[in-house]
C-alpha cells in the first residue's frame, strides 16, 4: 500500500511541475488524432432550358447601294469638267462636256441626206399623183368613146403609174434609213454630255480638262449612291434560316462607338458560299445625313430564336482546354466533367448541346484544374 502511494505521490508532483511550467514531456501508446482536410468550396449555377433570343456578333461592310464607272459614249476630248471629287449630284445633271468635231460634222451630213431624201420622196409622190391622174383619165376616155384611145396607151400610163409607186416606195424606204442614221448621230451627240444615271456622290475624278476620253479610253468619274446603303453579311449555315425581307437589324461602327444603327433585310441569296459555308444577306440602310460611309466595317447583332429549347449555362462555366470543350457539373459532391458544343451566346449566357440536364449545377467559373471525381463543397 506504501508503494502505491508514492508512484501516486510522483505523479501528482510531476503534473503540478508541469502546470507550473517547469516543463514535461507525456508520452502515450495511442497515435494522435489529426482533422481531415476542408473540401475545396465550389460557386455553381442552374442549368436551366428556355428557348433563348440571343444576338450572334457577325462581321459585316457597309457598300454603296449603286456603283458606276462613268465613262463617255463617244470619243473626245474634255471640253470642261462640272463636278469633282465630293460633289453631290441629282439624277440627270451634266457632269462633265465632251467635244468631238467629228461627230459633229458626221451629223450634219446625215441632217443635209435626210433632207435630200424628204425631196426625193416628195418628187416621186408627185410624178405618181400626175401619172395617176393621167391614167384615169385614158380610162374614162375610153369607156366614153370606145376606140378614141389606144390601148396600147392605157397600158403604158398603167405600167408609168405602177413604176412611180416603186419609185416612191424605193424614196420613201431612203427618208427612213437617211432618219434612222441622223436619230443615232444625235443619240451619239447627246452624249457629249455626260449625266448622272442616278444621285449620289462623286468619290473619284480621273480626268482633267483636255483629257481624251472614249468607250475604250480613260474613265471620268466614280459615282456612288450613299442613301440608302447596303449592309452585306455572312450568315453561318447553322443560323441562316428563318429570316424574312423586312426584319429589323441592329448594328453599330467603330467610327461611332455605342450609336446603334438599323438596317431592314432587303435580299437573301438562298445559296451558301462552299468555301465559308455562310449565306450572303444584304441589309437596306437609310443613311439621309450621311454619317455612313461605304467599306465601313460594322458589327451587326444578328437576333437568333430556337424553334426548340435548349440548355443555357453561364458563359464562364465553360472550360475551353486543349483536349476538349466541357463543363463541370456537381453530381452526388463530386465533380463531373461533361463534354459540350457550344452553340449561340449572348454576353453571360451560352447554349450547350451535350449530357446535361435542367437544373443540374455547374461551377462557375470553370477550373481546368479539377478533376472527374474529385470531391467538393458547394459554396453557399
């Protein structure tokens, strides 16, 4: 008993030595118990179903809505220039005089044949009036007074009459051709002046006074319709369908960031490029102050609705990596990657086409880092 006390004795002094401070070191055959380790915190969002309005970013140049090479019709000289570069133009103004003497002249000439021809035709109409009257009158003589005129004579004054109408068939046939010459001589002159076939703008002048000009010579302006333009825009095939003349369409330019444009869809080809596997679709654009230019560039917000719906996801829950495009979803605390296609998007929201469900959480943003298996907590 005396020596249980002491072993009980040492102890108690050990411990208060101890709490004192005076520093011990206990030992025990058990190991220690170490915490495990927090699961990493995930944020997630809902997958969730709709039939999603979104706007495609596509590319698109602004164009003239009529672009023409004025040229003349006719060779010459530039007798004097009325318009430049920038100038404004109606339809039908004279941009510019040609001079071509030879034309001229040419004209003249078929003026002095068309007027010989006209005399010629009178004459013969003339000579076929009298043999007309000539002939008659042998008729009537010879019904009055049989045998007073020889029929031989009526024959003649028939065969006269019938060679005047030839004659006179053959003059007039001349006053046609000598007219239809002088008509196109005069077309050809009306020519030298040159007009604008439509209104617009004069973007380029590449001749001066003096110049020599023709059908096959230098070119003397370059006339463009700035009101309205054409907003031309590659379609991909996926998004091409479904569209009817007359939509409305947003746009907007670099040259004036933040200013949204209209265009309404005026022509649809129906036919896709084989190279790019895009449709080409033209947009009507009103541009009455002219801030649009044409070879501007413009980002067009294409509106696209699905017919069916589909899975939305944040944009950023996407995880693009080398081997594949997924997103990572949270099923019984562990993480899932599930590989998807990415369809439309607009701004946070991206269709994905793949083995997800309604409902189902996805980490947002995506990590690249984590792995199929790997357990998580959801952050609240």
């Amino acid at each position: 008993m005396k020596t249980h006390n002491s072993i009980a004795s040492v102890l108690w002094l050990a411990l208060v030595s101890c709490l004192a401070g005076t520093g011990c070191h206990i030992s025990s055959g058990a190991q220690a118990v170490h915490s495990a380790p927090a699961l990493p915190l995930v944020t997630v969002a809902k997958v969730i179903q709709a039939r999603p309005v979104l706007n495609l970013n596509l590319p698109a140049e602004l164009s003239p809505y009529q672009d023409a090479i004025i040229a003349a019709r006719v060779p010459g000289f530039v007798r004097h220039l009325n318009v430049d570069r920038g100038s404004a133009v109606r339809v039908g103004q004279v941009l510019a005089t040609i001079e071509a003497p030879d034309l001229v002249a040419r004209r003249a000439a078929a003026e002095q044949r068309l007027g010989a021809a006209r005399a010629q035709s009178v004459q013969a109409r003339a000579n076929l009036t009298r043999d007309q009257a000539i002939w008659r009158r042998l008729q009537g003589a010879a019904r009055e007074m049989p045998g007073a005129v020889a029929g031989n004579d009526i024959t003649v004054a028939r065969q006269t009459v019938a060679a005047d109408l030839a004659e006179l068939q053959s003059r007039q046939a001349a006053e046609r051709a000598a007219g239809r010459e002088l008509k196109s001589l005069e077309s050809l002159v009306a020519y030298l002046q040159v007009k604008a076939p439509f209104s617009g703008m004069v973007v380029k002048r590449m001749v001066s006074a003096g110049s020599l000009v023709g059908p096959s010579g230098l070119a003397l302006f370059d006339l463009q319709q700035l009101d309205p333009l054409r907003l031309v825009l590659d379609v991909p095939e996926a998004h091409a369908a479904g569209f009817q003349i007359g939509r409305r369409v947003r746009f907007q330019v670099s040259t004036f960031p933040g200013q949204d444009f209209y265009g309404v869809v005026a022509r649809i080809s129906h036919s896709l490029r084989p190279a790019t596997r895009t449709m080409p679709i033209e947009l009507d654009v009103s541009n009455p102050k002219r801030l649009l230019s044409p070879g501007m560039y413009a980002h067009v917000f294409w509106p696209m609705r699905r017919t069916e719906p589909s899975l939305l996801v944040p944009s950023s829950a996407i995880v693009n990596s080398t081997e594949a495009t997924y997103v990572e979803a949270v099923r019984h605390g562990r993480i899932q990657r599930v590989p998807v296609e990415a369809g439309m998007n607009d701004n946070n929201l991206s269709e994905v086409f793949g083995a997800l469900r309604a409902g189902e959480s996805v980490v947002v943003p995506g990590n690249e880092e984590m792995r199929t298996g790997q357990s998580v907590q959801i952050r609240p």
